[in-house]
C-alpha cells in the first residue's frame, strides 16, 4: 500500500502526498500537476511515472480517465550526426 511518503516521480523525487495535495488545492488535471510539481519532467520524460499519475489525479478528483488530460511523454533523445552514427568522432581534426 502506498503512503504519502512514497516517491511516485522518481527523477524529480516528486511523493504521492505533493501530488495529491496539488489536485485537491487547485484541482488539477495531470498535465498541471506536472507544471506545478515537476512530476513526468525528469530524465525519463514521464515514461516511468505518467500513468500512476493519471491514475492519481482520476482518482483523486473521482474521475475517469481522459485522454485529452493524460500526461504525454517525451523519449529522451538528442540529436546525433550522421558522422557518429557511422563510429567517426565528430572533433577529428
């Protein structure tokens, strides 16, 4: 069973007991509880934590639900020349 201690973001160390507290103060959907907490804005982009915290805030407000208001995520990817992608070193000169 999950107390309010519990870490729901991990790379933003974001607990269970600021998430709710958020929802019940502002009654937020999760797309604003990220913007508020900085939960789902971690290193993982939200791929470990977005569907506890929709689950949270749907059950919280004692709504389904929507997938308008779900969190998205992002990879966590960055931009790679063609000259790394085939084993050369970029600063070769």
């Amino acid at each position: 069973m999950a107390g309010e201690k519990t870490i729901v973001c991990r790379c933003e160390e974001v607990t269970l007991e600021t998430i709710v507290d958020t929802i019940e103060q502002y009654s937020c959907s999760s797309r604003e509880v990220k913007l508020r907490t900085r939960a789902g804005m971690g290193y993982c982009g939200g791929r470990t934590c977005r569907n506890v915290i929709d689950r949270i805030v749907a059950a919280t407000n004692g709504e389904p639900i929507k997938d308008e208001l779900q969190l998205s995520y992002r990879s966590p990817i960055r931009p790679a020349t063609f000259e790394v992608l085939g084993g050369g070193h970029e600063n070769e000169s």
